[in-house]
C-alpha cells in the first residue's frame, strides 16, 4: 500500500475533522461572548452535522461522474473561506450560518475520500486504508478541540478560525501532491443512473446495518463530548477553554486502538471486535459517572477509543456489503453518521436539564446497545484468514 496515499487520505481526514468539532472546546466561551444560554450554543455542532446530512446523500452520485481527487480538492479549497467568515460573525445566528456553509463543502471531502479508498483497494488493504483515515480523522478532532481551547485563551476565539483556515488549505496542497489519480473509477452516465441504486441499499440488510453503526457512534460521540464540557465547566470542576481543550487529548487514544482493531478484525472479524468496542464503551460511560476529574478523563478516552475502533470497523465495511455503486452506498452511509451526530447535539438537552449528566450517559449506553444487537445479527461475512504482517 502507498505511503504517499496513506499520507494524503489521513491529511483529507485530518482537515475535515480540524474544523467539524473545534467549536465543543468553545461553547462556554460563545455563551458568554454572545450573552446566549449555554444550550443554544450547541447549535454551532449541529448546524454544520445538519448540512452534511442534507449533501451527503447526492455527493456520491456527483462523484460516480466526475471522479474522486478532483472533488476531494476542490472542497478543500474552498473550506477555508467560510471558515474565515466565522472568524468575522458578529452574532451568534451568523456564526451558525457560516458553520452550517463550512458543512456543506465536508461530505465532498469526507464521503468522497471513503468512496476512494474502498474503491482503489480491496481486503487487507482497505481495513488499513480505512483504518489510517480513521486516525486521521481522530487526530483532527484532536488538534482541533486542543488547539481550539488553547489559542482562545491567549487570542481569543476569533484567531482560531484563521488558524484553522490556514491549516486547511496547507492540507489541501498537501493532498494534491501525495494523493494519485483514481485508477479504478467508472463514471455513471447521469446522477439519476446513479440514484437509481437507492433502491438497492435501503434493501441490503449489511449495509442498513452498517448506517445503524455510523449513525451510533457519531451521535453518542457528540452527546458524550458535548455535554461533558458543560459538566466539566460547571463546579465542582470550573475549567475554562483551554482545560477544556486540554481534555481532548484523549482521542489521541484512539490513534493507538484503531490500528489494533484493525488487525483484530482481521484476525478476528469485525462483528467480534464490535462487541469488543461496544462493552468498552459502556463500561466507561459508567466510570464517568464517578465524580472525580481523573475518572472522568480516563473514561473519555476509552469511551474515544471504543467510539472510533466503530467507526474503523464500519468505513472498511461498506465497500464488501455494497453490491455496487459504492459511491452512493457511502454517501448514504455519510447522512445516516452525521444525521446521528445533528441528533446527539440536540436529543440529550432535556435529560441535561432534568437530570444531568447521568441522563446523557443512560442514553448513549442505550444507544450502544441497540446498534450492537443490530450489526452482530446483520454483519455476516466470510472469515478472513489471511494473518496481518
């Protein structure tokens, strides 16, 4: 497998990321630049998961006629200037306006870059392709969060956004030296050839499985990660921005357990390393509920770590459960994930104002559950037997 490429999708993944959740580190502080509630600052997460629910289902029908790296570059490019006009908004509607527009150029970057991989490589290639995007797409939720939290601090939040620009359009210029040209795509005739596959994977059980696991983990990641910040701002704990940023360090945890999962789902099957990453998840969502900063934090990053080990686990699947027109299946996939984050923003408010933290905890393992009965019954495929070298 290429490095150069190897390289180039984690930088795809990298950018996306950088700017999708920074704002979590933030929402303390746009309340009080604002003079908003709390709660309606959440709303600077979900506008942009919103835009790329709406797209993403149409991006792989452009992409199965106008290619891969070309749409891959072109929304990297054009990402950092709303990312600038954020830095401008002078309210809080305009800055949620502006992130919504930075969501509608991601699923061109994100789907598009999980329609290539699985389609320029197969079997023990495409879990660890897809397995470097995913720590790609874990070290730019980090940086971004981290980075977020600490130039706040010293500059203010507006300088984040520039910064934040800056850092994309690098990764774009990046992207377009290291990633080559797709070799194995065929254009589709039309975007209504396309759509016409629709049909097709809303009736695959294997896939619909897969969208249940996306769809869980991007919504109990941004329930966790969201309200944890408002629990963590509040007393006993009182951290500010950077503190806040600080804590995110624990996706870094990630980036050493998706590379594990990825050999043990190769040695093992992905449904087995699954349940694996589901009982971690829920035995830390647990230990967050003891009420000491320590526990909390390392609970976080098991609770990351199981999190993206699912996301690994259902990026490198779609390509084997679509029968074809795997672009579409990826861009369906994409909505369902990023409908489950908007949700994860907005669905635990009422269980934070009734009963707090413990409600949003409650819902995530609930969550968890039910998609992991889901994809153990659906995910069924041939052993690999193949050992990782």
């Amino acid at each position: 497998m290429s490095r150069r490429r190897s390289v180039g999708v984690f930088l795809a993944g990298f950018s996306v990321f950088l700017n999708l959740y920074a704002v979590q580190a933030l929402l303390p502080t746009f309340a009080d630049a604002f003079d908003v509630p709390v709660s309606r600052t959440g709303w600077t997460i979900t506008a942009p998961l919103l835009a790329v629910a709406l797209l993403a289902p149409f991006v792989g029908s452009i992409s199965d006629m106008l290619g891969r790296k070309t749409l891959i570059v072109t929304a990297m490019a054009i990402l950092p200037i709303p990312t600038l006009l954020v830095a401008d908004a002078g309210s809080l509607g305009t800055l949620i306006l502006w992130r919504f527009v930075q969501g509608l150029t991601m699923p061109f970057i994100f789907a598009v870059t999980v329609a290539y991989v699985g389609e320029e490589t197969e079997g023990h290639d495409t879990i660890r392709l897809a397995g470097t995007y995913t720590v790609g797409t874990i070290f730019g939720g980090f940086s971004g969060r981290f980075i977020a939290g600490h130039v706040t601090e010293l500059f203010g939040w507006r300088v984040t956004f520039i910064v934040f620009a800056a850092a994309t359009a690098l990764c774009c210029a990046m992207v377009v030296w290291l990633v080559p040209k797709e070799r194995r795509f065929r254009p589709v005739a039309s975007v209504a050839a396309s759509l016409r596959s629709f049909g097709d994977h809303l009736t695959n059980r294997r896939l619909l499985a897969t969208f249940a696991v996306g769809f869980s983990m991007l919504f109990c990641i941004i329930a966790v990660f969201t309200y944890v910040n408002f629990y963590l701002a509040a007393p006993p704990f009182e951290l500010g921005p950077a503190a806040l940023g600080n804590v995110f360090v624990v996706y870094l945890l990630g980036m050493v357990m998706t590379p594990i999962a990825t050999r043990l789902a190769v040695r093992f099957g992905r449904r087995a390393t699954l349940g694996l990453a589901t009982a971690v998840c829920i035995a830390a969502l647990a230990l967050t509920l003891v009420p000491n900063l320590w526990a909390i934090v390392i609970g976080l990053a098991f609770i990351a770590g199981a999190l993206f080990i699912q996301m690994a686990l259902a990026i490198g699947f779609i390509g084997t459960a679509a029968r074809h027109a795997k672009s579409t299946a990826v861009g369906l996939y994409v909505a369902c994930y990023y409908v489950g984050g908007s949700l994860g923003g907005i669905v635990p408010a009422g269980l934070w104002h009734w009963v707090g933290w413990p409600g949003c905890v409650g819902l995530a393992m609930v969550v968890q559950l039910v998609v992991v009965a889901i994809a153990t019954h659906f995910w069924r495929e041939a052993p690999v037997a193949a050992p990782v070298s």
